[in-house]
C-alpha cells in the first residue's frame, strides 16, 4: 500500500468535506495574500488613485484646469474631480481596468497552479479528501476574492485621497442630471462590484493557462501577454466584427452606471460576456487539470 494510498484511507472518513473546503479555501486565502507579490500588486493598485489625485490638484492649482470631457469613460470623469472627489473614484477604476487590474489578476491566476507544480507542493493539495476539482474550484475562487480586494482598494484609496484633496457633495451625473451624495457612494460601490465581475473572465482564462505549464512565470507572461494582445487587437477598426466577443471589449461600460437613467445595455452585454468566458475557460481548466500529470 502506497503512502498516499493510505492517507486516503485514514483522512477521508475524519474530514467533513464541507468544512475541509472551507479550511481550503482559507489557507489559499492566506497564502495569497500574505505573499509579497501580492502585497505589492496592492500597492501599487492603491498608489495609482494618490498619482492621478495629486496630478489633478497640481494642474488645477497652476490654474491649468482639467477642461470638459466627453460623454463616458475616464475624460468625463476627470473633468468632474475638481467639482467633486468622488469623482476620483470612477476615473481611477477607469484608469486601473484597462492594464493595472488584469495585469494583477492575470499574475494572480496564472500563478495559481503552475506556481504549486513548479514549488512541488501540487501533488500534497490533492492528497484526498481535497481532489482535483475541489482545489481548482477552490483556486478561482480565491483569484475571484482577489480580484474583488483589488478593486476595493482601488476604489477606497481613490475616496480617501479625493476626500482629502476635493470637496464632496451632490453629484452631476454624465447626463447633466444631479444625485445626492449618499446615491453618488452607492452608485461607487455598484461600479466597483461591476468592475470586480469584468475581471472573472480574465481570471477563468488565466487559470486555464495555469493548468498548461508547470512554471509560474511562464502562466503569469502568457496571460499578461494575451491581455496585451486582446487590447490591441481591440484598437484594430478592421476587426469591429469580432471585437465584441473580446473578454475587455465592454470592460468600460461602467461608465453607464453614471447616466440618469443608468444604460444597461453594454452592462448587460459584459456580465454576460464575462460569464461565457468564465464557463468556457473554467470548463477548459477543469478538463485539463483533472487529467493532468502531477506525479512527477
């Protein structure tokens, strides 16, 4: 009888399976997020509000101003930081989402099981009563919890510094139309929860690329790349056919979460397009992973 076979038979019966998830899934949560690589993923995610915020006061300062945007996305809401610091919330997501974001996913989820393979530790996680797919499961998800951290803590450093360097108060939405302050933190929040749910598609599709290697940086540069990749390919006016199939082509509908009345169509568009992605790519990691070799 061989070792692993006999921890099998010792285990099993003694572990509940649900609270044994559970154990799992906290020990990948602490592990992720003790690790360097993650605290400075965060840092750097949380500076990018305090950079933007600092540039917008300096240029207001000199009397430069931040002159009129345009209907959605980032320049709409710059133009609105002087009036208003929450304003420095929606144009930080903004500019976070397109690169930094899925770029600290893309690391996160890449890592997730090439990074196990390569330090040895993969064959010990899938020691029973664990099992393959239990782990994967339990892996997304942490790479689903991390993408919803980050986000809020774009989102927080971007209410505290604009608190801190502009004024607060009613808001006047992209549409013209003014909400109170107490609507204007709610919409925040719904936008940051959107923003989290665009990035599980980008998460599934590193995971995927996770299970085809046993290097971690090898997972971490192909996802990367492949997310440097599609926002090119996005750019490209010939492909406007296909571009609507891309992971991040509606990532930016967030912006519609600050009309009056709020557009859905796009939003809808990308949860929808983030959940296929999500099945598809999850579905393809599963495959791969439950008839991986991990012996050797």
């Amino acid at each position: 009888m061989s070792q692993v076979d006999h921890v099998r038979q010792v285990e099993v019966p003694r572990a509940p399976r649900l609270l044994w998830t559970f154990g799992l899934f906290r020990n990948e949560l602490l592990t992720t997020f003790r690790r360097w690589r993650t605290l400075a993923l965060l840092g750097v995610l949380a500076a990018v509000p305090i950079l933007v915020g600092i540039a917008v006061k300096i240029e207001t300062s000199d009397g430069g101003g931040t002159g009129p945007g345009g209907e959605g996305g980032g320049p709409a809401f710059i133009s609105q930081i002087t009036n208003n610091g929450l304003f420095l919330v929606f144009t930080a997501l903004a500019a976070t989402l397109p690169f930094f974001l899925p770029m600290a996913i893309g690391v996160i989820a890449g890592d997730a099981i090439a990074g196990e393979a390569n330090a040895g530790t993969l064959r010990y996680l899938l020691v029973a009563p664990a099992g393959r797919t239990r782990l994967l499961v339990t892996k997304y998800a942490t790479v689903l919890t991390f993408c919803l951290v980050a986000t809020l803590v774009v989102a927080v450093s971007a209410l505290a510094v604009g608190a801190i360097l502009f004024p607060l108060g009613d808001l006047t939405t992209i549409s013209g139309t003014q909400i109170s302050f107490a609507d204007g933190l709610g919409r925040a929040l719904l936008i940051a929860l959107v923003v989290a749910a665009s990035l599980i598609g980008m998460a599934a599709l590193g995971l995927f690329v996770s299970t085809l290697t046993n290097s971690g940086i090898a997972a971490m540069a192909t996802t990367v790349g492949l997310l440097i990749t599609i926002q090119i390919l996005d750019q490209i006016p010939q492909l406007h056919t296909i571009q609507p199939y891309f992971f991040s082509h509606y990532w930016l509908s967030f912006a519609d979460l600050m009309r009056d009345p709020i557009y859905w169509d796009d939003l809808t568009k990308n949860l929808g397009l983030q959940a296929l992605y999500a099945v598809v790519f999850g579905s393809a990691a599963w495959a791969r992973f439950t008839t991986k070799d991990v012996t050797a």
